[in-house]
C-alpha cells in the first residue's frame, strides 16, 4: 500500500464511511426504544427502571469504547502515512488490551448493581428492577472488547459497512427475541424486564462474530493480522493506545457522571421526572446518532490526512462533515416542532405523560446546533491526535453541568426546565471553544499545534 494521495476528500467519501455508522447507531438505539415501548405498555415502573439502568451501562460503555478510539485514530494515521506495519501492531495488540477493562465493568455490575442504583438515589422497586436487568445485560460487556476493537480497525481503515450490518442483525434478533421473552410468546414464560435483557445479551453475542471475522480474514483489510500475535500481547505497543485513547475515555466517563448526577437530582425531585428526562435523552439522541455518523467520518477522514501530514485539508474535512450535519439538523429540528406528541406517542400511551414531555420536547432542537458542532469539531480534533484537549474541554463542562443543573433545579425552582437549560450552556459554550481550537490550532490558547501522533 502506498502513500495515500493528497487530494481533497469528496463528500461522496464523507458519506461512504458515515452512512453505515449512522444505520448502526440507529438500529443500537431501536433496540432500546423497543425495550422500552414493550415494558412502557407492560408496566410504567419498568420503563423508569431501564432509564435508570442504561444511564451507568452507557456511562461505563462509552467510555470503554472511547478508550478504543486511539486504536481508530491510530490506524487511520498510519493509514494516511502508508505504514501497514503499524496498522498490524496496533490491531494486534489491541484486541487483548481493550478486552481488560469491559471485564472489571462486568464484575462490577454483576456483583455490585444495587449499590450503583442506590448510589444515585433510586429507590424501591424501581431499585429492584433496574438491578435485575442489569445483572443480566451486563453479560453483554464480555464481548464488547473484541467487537468493539473490531469496529475501532474497521473505522480507522474507513470500512463501515460491516459494522452496520453487525448493527442490523442485533436488532433484528432483538426486536424478535424481546416479542418473545416480554410478552412469553411461543411457549416461553413471560419474563417481563428480564426478558428484554435475555433478548438484548442474547442477541448482542450472536451478531459479535460478524466483525470479528471479517477482520480477521476479508481481503479488503490491507494489512495481515495474526490470531497467534494476538495473544502474544505487547504492552509497550498498547500503551501508545491507552496513551491517545485513555483521555478520550475520560473524557466520555466525565460526560456520564454528569448524567448520573442529573439523573439523581432528578430522582430526589420527582421519579416521573427521571422518566421523562431519560425518555427526551432517547429522542435527543437520534439526531445525535446521525451527526455522530459524521463526526465518526471526521474522526477517520481527518486522521488519514494528518498522517499525510496535510493539515489544510484535515481542516477542510472537518468543517465539510460539520456543514452536512447541520443541514440534517435543520431537518430534524422541523420535524421535532411539526409533531412532537406524535413522536411520544411511539414510547407511551399515557396521556398525562405526553403532553407533560411534549413542552420539553420543543427545547431539543435548540440543544442540537450546538451539540453537533462541540461533537463532530471534537472528533476531527481527535482524529489530530490532540484527545487531551478534548478531556480538558469536557472537565470544564462536567463542572459546569452538575453546578448549574443542581442550581436551577434546587435553588432557582425551575425543575427540569433546569437540566434543559443547562445542557443548551453547556453546549454551547464548549462547541465555540472547539470549533475555534480545531479552526485555530496553535494561534488558540498559544497551545501547541496538531500533528500525528508520536509514539
């Protein structure tokens, strides 16, 4: 493999590598939904169980899969500078090291669920349920090391396809397995919250060999991985992965316990409150999951042209992946004004409950420029190997959501007109400061300039 050409990225490329990451997330996020529609008809209390439950997974998944993110950043630099060599060491080495850290995560929430619940202020039986579900659904954590550096390799090569076809067939599993195991279809006992956890493990394992496979032996990964080098694992070689990917981890971690904060202030003020909030968070995320198709292409797109040593066009990349995510905001956001009980509507048929939510409903489109520009600038910024920058940014914002979310939900009186508030400052605020430090580099902050990364 050469050295990779210098010209300009088209946007028929940006959307190669991003549409088939923006039908995974999606499809990952209707494995949710349909969790929750299903229990959400069955019982209330167990669409706030879930709620509950998927804010630490998410919080300790994240930043596993973040962590991962210096494989992808990584490879797509030695992509760009033509190395297949190190391609192969970092993919080696990888599949071992990022395996260490979704086991602790698995014996944490296996042994320890009822104390993460009760940490963050849930109370009985809501407690109960969300323990029970998790202790299932954390068996989906033994896999994720190997899926996950699998879907990192393909990511940095700029193959995206396979993980969404890994995305598809899960949640078609799911869809199936939750018809069965909820409700006790086909001779199965009902099984209630346990069973959309039985459907979603279930699944989640039986889609898992789909990526690995393929990059263990498709032809179109241009580098040779070898399975025995795989378990010759290299520490000096992972440490160059931790020390890129690590921030990033942090970084996603730090993002989450200040969800779980807010979650628990919530908790202390009303339970319906945390159920409403976590179901805005599941639609807020749907434009999140296709602008991150973008930021994802950015990632890869800007790491390939810093390893050409180009930083012009790493720029240029950038902000052309930022331009086609806020046009589909825009899309969205009318979409979210026209109809927004009908949106509800999908996870709930309580009426009280819609037209509460639907007012806060109205407040996501206005959270969600700013958020696509802090989080598609902060992938190229990534993609430039400066992941510490991005953890700095993230410390600051962490600060400022837990102190002024508590604020005006406790002191001014606003309830959760209070989170919404926050979270419109806090992304804003910090997308100005990437787009200018991603625009800027050197000149912003007199901080030192992008450049690969030296290992």
């Amino acid at each position: 493999m050469g050295k990779t050409t210098t010209e300009g990225i088209t946007t028929k490329k940006i959307l190669t590598i991003a549409i088939p990451l923006i039908l995974q997330q999606l499809s990952l996020q209707l494995q949710l939904w349909v969790d929750r529609a299903m229990l959400g008809h069955v019982d209330i209390r167990y669409f706030s169980a879930v709620g509950n439950a998927i804010v630490p997974y998410h919080a300790i998944t994240a930043m596993i899969l973040a962590v991962c993110s210096g494989t992808t950043i990584l490879i797509a630099q030695s992509i760009g500078s033509g190395n297949k060599q190190d391609c192969q060491n970092y993919a080696e080495c990888s599949y071992i090291g990022n395996a260490i850290l979704p086991v602790i995560a698995f014996l944490w929430f296996f042994f320890g669920s009822e104390y993460v619940f009760k940490l963050i202020g849930v109370q009985s039986p809501i407690l109960e349920y969300s323990a029970s579900y998790m202790r299932i659904l954390c068996f989906s954590l033994l896999i994720l090391g190997p899926v996950t550096t699998s879907f990192s390799i393909l990511q940095g090569i700029g193959i995206t396809k396979v993980i969404m076809l890994s995305g598809i067939v899960s949640n078609i599993l799911n869809i199936f397995l939750d018809w069965v195991l909820i409700f006790g279809n086909l001779g199965f006992p009902q099984m209630n919250i346990e069973g959309a956890a039985y459907a979603s493990t279930i699944s989640n394992f039986l889609a898992s060999p789909i990526a690995i496979i393929y990059v263990l032996s498709h032809k179109n990964i241009p580098f040779k991985i070898s399975i025995k080098k795989i378990f010759c694992f290299h520490w000096s070689l992972y440490k160059n992965v931790l020390k890129v990917g690590v921030p990033s981890g942090l970084e996603f971690f730090l993002w989450n316990i200040g969800n779980i904060l807010v979650v628990s202030f919530l908790n202390k003020l009303d339970i319906l409150a945390t159920g409403i909030y976590t179901l805005l968070f599941s639609i807020q995320i749907v434009p999140l999951f296709i602008y991150m198709g973008f930021a994802n292409a950015a990632l890869t797109l800007v790491g390939h042209k810093t390893g050409e040593d180009n930083q012009k066009q790493a720029i240029g990349v950038g902000f052309k992946c930022l331009r086609i995510s806020l046009v589909i905001c825009a899309v969205i956001a009318a979409i979210y004004f026209t109809v927004p009980k009908l949106i509800l509507r999908i996870f709930t048929n309580d009426a009280s409950l819609i037209d509460y939510a639907a007012s806060f409903l109205l407040i996501i489109p206005f959270i969600m420029f700013p958020a696509a520009v802090n989080n598609v600038i902060g992938r190229g910024i990534r993609g430039m190997g400066d992941t510490r920058w991005m953890l700095y940014s993230q410390i600051f914002g962490t600060c400022l959501v837990i102190t002024l979310s508590y604020t005006l939900i406790f002191t001014a009186g606003l309830g959760l007109w209070g989170i919404f508030i926050t979270l419109l400052i806090d992304e804003t605020v910090r997308g100005i400061i990437n787009f200018l430090r991603f625009w800027k580099g050197r000149e912003f902050f007199f901080l030192k300039p992008f450049g690969k990364v030296t290992t």
